[in-house]
C-alpha cells in the first residue's frame, strides 16, 4: 500500500501507470458513455410535462454533479501538494483545473438550452444556476492565476492555496444562495419535482454520472501525462520513451 | 534555552507596532484614506444616471447600489495591501520575525481595514440618503457595512496576497475574489432589505458576525501561506 503510494510520486511510474490506466479505463468510459447516451437519449420513456426536451438531464446532470466533485478532487490535490510537497500533486490539480472549468461551463451552457422550452427563457437566476455559475468563477479564477504567476512551482502552490479557501466556502456560498433565492422567488418559475423521478429515468442518469467520473479521471490523467513528458522533456526517460536516445 | 532564542518582542508587541507602522503608512497619505470614499460616492452617482432620478425605485434599490458599491470599493483599495511592503522587502522581513507571519499579516490587514471599510461604513448613511434608502434602515446599513467590510477585507487581503508577486494583479485580483464575496453580499444586502420593510434583519446580522469570526479565524492562516509563496515567486 505505501509503497504504491511512494510510486504514485515518482514521474517515470507514474507516466506508465497512467498509460495503462488509460488504456483500459478510456474504452470502458466510451462504451459507458455510449450506451448511457442510447439508454437515456432512445430508450427512456419522455417526460410527462416536459415530452422529449428533458433529455438533456442526461448531459446537465452528470456535468454538474463532477464539475462540483472536480473541484474537491483539485483542492484535495492542492492540500497533498502544501502538506507533503509532492510534485505529482501539483501537476494533477493543474490538469484538474481546466476539465472541471469546461465541465462547469457544459452544465451552464445545457442548463440554458434546457431552460428556454421549459421555462421560456435562456436564463433565470435560479439558485442552483448561479451557484454553479460561481463554481465557474472560482474554477476561472484558479486557472488565471496559474497562468499568470511565471514560476511554475509558485503557482501551483498559489493556486492550492486559492482552491483550499474556495473549498472551504463553497458551501457558504451554496448556502447563502439558496437563502437569497429562497427571499426573492418569483412565483412564475417553478421546479417540477425533480426527486420523484422515475426508475425508467434515473438508471441511464447514474450510468451517465458514472461514465462523467470516468471522462474526468481519463482526462485528468492524460493531462497529467502530458504534463509529465514536457517536464521532463530533458530526461532520460522521456528521450528513451520517444525513442530519441 | 539561551538568552539570544528569546523573542525580543512579546507576540502582543510585534502585533501593535505592525498595526501602528500600517496605520502610521496610511495616515501619513490622506489620498489613500479620501480616495475609496471618492470612488464610493462617484459610483454612487452613476447608479441614478443610469438607471433614471425616479426617487421610488432609486430607493428600492438602495441597499443593493450601497452594498455593491462598498464591495467594489474594497476590492479598489486590497490590492495596494500588501503592495509596499512586498516592494521594499519588509515583506521579508516579516517572514523572518520570530513570530507567525499570519499574525502579523492580521495587524497590517487590522489597519487597513480601519482606514478604508471602517471609514466607509461610518459615512455610508450620507450616500444612502442620496440614493434614497428608507431613515430607519441606516443603523442596520452601517452595522452590516462595519460587519460585512472587515469580511471582504480579510478575503480580499488573501487575494492581495496571492497576487502581490505579479506585475498587473489588480484585475486578476478581482477575478479571484469576487465568487468568495458573494455570501458577504448576499447577507449585507439582504439585511438593509430587511431593514427597510421592517423584517428580521438581526439575523443577516448575525450571519455576517459569524462570516467575520470564521474569516478572521481562517483568512490569517491562508494570507500567510500566500505571501511566503509570493516571495518564492517574486
């Protein structure tokens, strides 16, 4: 066990690790995704009220649920990387970063599609809509400041830093939100009862959530392996693996 | 334990004259006092421009106009924070005193606070007059505003931190900062909306006492952090 974990931190291991990972975990995450998307897009039956638009559900859910997830996983790299300065800590919350970013802003994006048939407008200030429009905020907030530090290994402790105090106020935020929404609810728009929803409908859901968590992982970790190879662009592994040397 | 690893200061020493010289930095330039409340006022004054001189619903949305304005005042002045003594090395000399860096950093963030937000909270009610917020509102507008400044200064002072090492931080500074505001926000205002219809607004008032305990708790630890990684960047 420990001695895994000491190999996790060494670059040229790691590179291969991640290799192997991906070689497995990328086809079963597009297979997942793939019947996921049938099941769900095909097979499930349309919604009462809704008809076919609540399909989307199938993209918006699972894109928020990891976009939130992504941002634990980041900050929780972060802490490894301040406590126990580990390199592959920091290269790991510098890959999370934009993955989460671009899943946070999928979630926006369908939230806003979803919302023009079924509420009429491209855009309400819901209490989950802003909150994730927050989580957006702070995520581009990490990744302009990585990019703007030029020491490298500043900015990553920078940037863990940063995501540890967003961490901490993500649910004040989440919280706060859900209060300011709660005072100023228009009594036009309403949610229809998202947590009664049907077996028929929830499996494919679960089974999207699934394949996300495996797209973010693959991603991450080919991130991540890009990352290591320019690096050490210089080293006698990466040369050997190119077959430069 | 010999003689020289005593501290010279006690920690309480080291705290005051940290928040003296600040202090001192500060009212030695009356435009670094004058100027946040400048900008308060004038932004103040776009609001009616902008959204028309009808009196009912200038009011109506006083406490937002006040409560946003006083949070883009602070994110004006935290950028200078830490600017100074990044610039003339006293920076590290902090990060060398016997005593923790976030301690002393909380004596400077202290000062600072008491000649920007604390100023600005205390003539807050004469810009609110201007935008019409209701008279019996005022108390709770400057109790939030005394509240809620030292929260957005204390999580400003953390970005000022983190960018203090990079030329033009000033905007990135915002981009960091602004998502951690919102709860802070969102409790001011809503307090001073309470006020004004005469609703519990000592709750808000409560939440934004907690907000500032948990930051004034918290905020210390992580500008700390920031500004030794500053100084590795810089």
């Amino acid at each position: 066990m420990w001695s895994f974990i000491h190999k996790l931190g060494s670059p040229p291991w790691f590179f291969r690790f991640g290799g192997s990972l991906v070689r497995w975990l990328l086809p079963l995450t597009l297979i997942l995704l793939l019947v996921g998307a049938f099941w769900g897009l095909l097979v499930a039956p349309p919604d009462f009220r809704q008809g076919n638009s609540y399909r989307i559900i199938y993209i918006h859910v699972p894109a928020a649920v990891v976009a939130l997830a992504g941002y634990y996983v980041m900050a929780l790299a972060g802490a490894i990387s301040l406590i126990w300065r580990i390199k592959m800590a920091d290269i790991a919350m510098k890959a999370a970063a934009p993955v989460g970013a671009v899943l946070t802003g999928i979630a926006l994006v369908t939230g806003a599609i979803w919302g023009k048939p079924t509420w009429g407008t491209w855009w309400v200030w819901d209490a989950r809509i802003t909150s994730m429009l927050i989580l957006f905020f702070l995520y581009l907030g990490v990744v302009a400041l990585f990019e703007a530090y030029e020491n490298k290994a500043a900015a990553a402790k920078a940037c863990a830093v940063l995501s540890l105090v967003g961490t901490v106020n993500i649910p004040i935020i989440y919280k706060s939100v859900d209060w300011w929404y709660s005072l100023h609810q228009p009594a036009s728009i309403k949610f229809t009862g998202e947590s009664a929803i049907d077996a028929s409908m929830l499996y494919p859901l679960l089974l999207m959530i699934v394949a996300f968590y495996g797209l973010f992982a693959v991603t991450v970790v080919m991130n991540m392996r890009a990352e290591l190879i320019w690096h050490h662009r210089q080293s006698a592994w990466v040369r050997q693996w190119a077959g430069l040397d | 334990m010999s003689a020289s690893d005593q501290p010279s200061l006690s920690l309480g020493a080291s705290f005051f004259r940290q928040f003296l010289r600040h202090g001192k930095a500060l009212a030695a330039s009356p435009a670094d006092l004058l100027n946040p409340l400048l900008f308060f006022f004038m932004v103040v004054t776009l609001f009616p421009l902008g959204l028309g001189p009808d009196p009912e619903r200038l009011s109506q949305m006083a406490p937002g106009i006040l409560w946003v304005v006083a949070l883009l005042a602070s994110l004006m002045v935290s950028g200078k924070l830490f600017a100074s003594d990044f610039e003339d090395g006293s920076l590290e000399q902090l990060c060398l005193a016997q005593h923790p860096l976030a301690i002393l950093a909380l004596a400077e963030v202290l000062a600072h606070w008491l000649g920007t937000g604390f100023l600005l909270a205390l003539v807050s009610p004469v810009f609110a007059l201007m935008v019409g917020l209701p008279i019996q509102a005022l108390p709770v507008l400057v109790i939030s505003l005394l509240l809620g400044s030292l929260c957005l200064t204390l999580i400003g002072a953390v970005g000022s931190a983190l960018t203090v090492s990079i030329r033009r931080g000033g905007l990135l500074l915002s981009l960091i900062i602004i998502p951690l505001h919102v709860p802070v926000l969102i409790f001011g205002s809503t307090a001073v909306v309470e006020a004004t219809r005469d609703g519990n607004a000592v709750s808000w008032l409560a939440l934004l006492a907690a907000l500032v305990l948990a930051s004034l708790a918290l905020a210390p630890l992580a500008i700390g952090a920031a500004l030794r990684i500053s100084l590795d960047n810089g």
